[in-house]
C-alpha cells in the first residue's frame, strides 16, 4: 500500500539574526551588517555568526573568523549578539506558523516544517498557503521567509534555499527526481564537506550521478545510511513531520579576546554562559539532567567534563553548581584559556511548562 502523498512547506527566515536586528534599528537596512564577536579593528577573537546578504555579497559568511570578515568588509557595521531578541522573536514566529499547520516541527531557531496536506492536497493550493504564510510573517513580524514546498521534508528543504532571500520555490510532486537530479550533492541535508569531498573522489558532483548508482554501493559507502539517502535523492523519503521535537542539548561558548590568565575571569564568564544558556532551557520549557563544561587552552588544548545530575531539573542553581565543581579540576593547570563553554542534555520537557519569553530582558 502506497504511502499518502503529503504537502510540506519547510520555511526559513531571511538572515534571521541580522533581520531582527535591522527591525529593531531600521538604520542598518541596507548595508552590510554582521553579528559577532567585537573585530577590534581586525585584531578581535571569535567569529561571525551572521551576516545580511549585503555583508554577503563581499564574501563574508557565518564561521568566518571575525578579524578576517574586518578585513575584507571593514566598513560593516559589527554588532554584539541579542539572544533574548532572537529568542523572543522566533518564539513568536513560530506560534504564527502552527496555525497554518497540521503538524508541525520547528527545525531550530529560524526554520520549521509544517504538514499542510489537509488544506492544501496539489501544489497550486499549496503555493496559496505558502503566500498566507509569507504574507503573515511579513505583516505580525516584519520579517521575509524563504519556502520550500514539496511531497516530502528533504525536497522542501532543499526547495526553500533555492530562491532566497523572500523566495518560493515548488518541486514537483510528481517530479522530484528529475528536480533534484541537475543539483550539486551538496544542497543534501546531511551531506557535509567530508561526505562531499569523498563523492567528488568518486567523480560524483550532481545529485543525478548519485541517482544513477546502484543501491547497493550507496550501502557499501554509507551503511544504513545509504537507505536514507537512496529515498531523499529519489524522491521518495518518507519522515513524517514530528511535533515537539526535543533538541538533545544546548550550548554556549565565549572565546576571551586576549588568552586569560586571571581563572576568576574564567569563572565568571562560565556563570554568565550558564546564565544565558538557562534564559534558553527556560524559554523552551525544557528540562535537563547532564550538566556539561568545554574549556579550551592556548594551543588549542580542549577538554569537555560533564555531570549528571539525579533528575531531571529546569532551574539554574544546579547548573551552576555543577559547572563550578568541574572547574576545579583545571584552576591549579595555571594555563592561559582560550575559551569556555557551558552544555546541558539528556533534555525532556519541564513539567511546568515553557517561561515566556517576554519576561526577559533583552540585551
């Protein structure tokens, strides 16, 4: 018995983290922005973690070292992250697109899919559905969305960064083979630089090439991944859209811009990272039971220590008692650190419910 062919709509906010800045500060509208670490006139630490597409067109990307993106763009305006905003923001994005939705998954912070198949059964009802929910982001939240619309979620994903910024792009439902077949195997979600790498070795750059092997050799390369990746790329996945889907956990890193040596510093931005990363945990409504450190040293010398905790909790205290505890292990190395992290997981719903996100403030 065949499966019922459903419609997906995987919608992707625009430089999510740029556009709630710029709609914040209409000011920046137009010109090259990036978020990130302080570039201290190229001689900063960290790295970019967006950038607007105008930062873009001068080859600036998220990842990018923040003293390379000043080098090549000095002229971009360069500002700290507000994680309560996009916090905030997203939360009520996503609120507006349950409502479109008879299922509906949030992807991370700027992404979701949402199972339009009752209202929307063909792809010219879809494309309707898809304009009310461009129509509505736009209007209650000043924002742009990309939309991919397909049979499946790999097709709709793939279909949404095909057209960006505020774009809309349709496969086929009766043709995602020969959609997909002209693409670079890249636009596959989960085929990252080392996967890519080892199919240009193979001679394989298209999605097409990767359709004409033999099933089998996807399962010699892949194992049981390559049953997976045999249905995305023929067009036939078949994961449903899952609703209140738990990340499987969160994490907050700050790298100092000069090497500490003072480890009461060290201390204090690991309370501040559990601080945040509780502003997260709370917003979410979730609940974790493992509490985690990452703590890098000059020369890139990084360890990870974790805890786990007797249940499962949604207050700070015990995240920061335990992040304490572990640091004691390395205050007496007397080496210069480079970077410091916080982590929780083993992460379930809280019991008492998401915090609103309005209660906090933004920085």
């Amino acid at each position: 018995m065949q499966p019922q062919r459903r419609t997906i709509l995987h919608v992707d906010l625009d430089a999510f983290y740029v556009s709630a800045e710029v709609r914040e500060r209409p000011e920046l509208k137009g010109i090259p922005v990036v978020v990130g670490a302080d570039p201290e006139g190229g001689k900063g630490r960290g790295v970019v973690i967006a950038c607007s597409y105008e930062a873009r067109k001068f080859g600036l990307r998220s990842g990018m070292p923040i003293s390379q993106a000043y080098r090549i763009c000095p002229q971009a305006k360069y500002i700290p992250p507000s994680w309560g905003l996009y916090e905030r923001t997203s939360e009520e994005v996503m609120a507006t697109l349950r409502g479109f939705a008879d299922k509906f998954e949030q992807g991370s912070i700027d992404e979701a899919y949402l199972d339009v198949t009752s209202g929307a059964a063909d792809e010219q009802t879809a494309v309707k559905v898809a304009t009310a929910v461009k129509s509505a982001v736009r209007q209650k939240h000043g924002l742009t969305c990309s939309i991919g619309i397909g049979p499946n979620k790999s097709s709709a994903k793939i279909a949404s960064d095909r057209n960006k910024p505020d774009g809309m792009t349709v496969v086929p439902f009766r043709g995602v083979r020969g959609f997909l077949s002209p693409l670079p195997v890249g636009v596959v979600p989960g085929i990252g630089r080392k996967t890519g790498d080892f199919l240009h070795e193979k001679g394989i750059s298209t999605i097409g090439q990767l359709q004409a092997l033999d099933g089998k050799q996807l399962l010699t390369w892949f194992g049981k991944n390559g049953v997976w990746l045999w249905g995305v790329i023929h067009g036939e996945e078949n994961v449903e859209v899952r609703q209140q889907e738990m990340p499987k956990s969160l994490s907050v890193e700050r790298t100092f811009k000069d090497d500490a040596t003072d480890f009461r510093l060290v201390r204090k931005e690991a309370a501040d990272g559990a601080a945040e990363l509780m502003r997260r945990v709370k917003s979410g409504g979730y609940a974790y039971r493992v509490a985690g450190i990452k703590i890098r040293f000059r020369g890139f010398e990084t360890h990870t220590r974790e805890k786990t905790l007797v249940s499962h909790v949604d207050d700070e205290e015990p995240l920061k008692e335990a992040v304490e505890g572990l640091l004691d292990e390395f205050e007496a190395s007397g080496k210069p650190v480079r970077l410091i992290g916080v982590r929780v997981a083993d992460i379930q719903r809280s019991a008492s419910g998401p915090s609103r996100l309005d209660d906090w403030t933004v920085t």
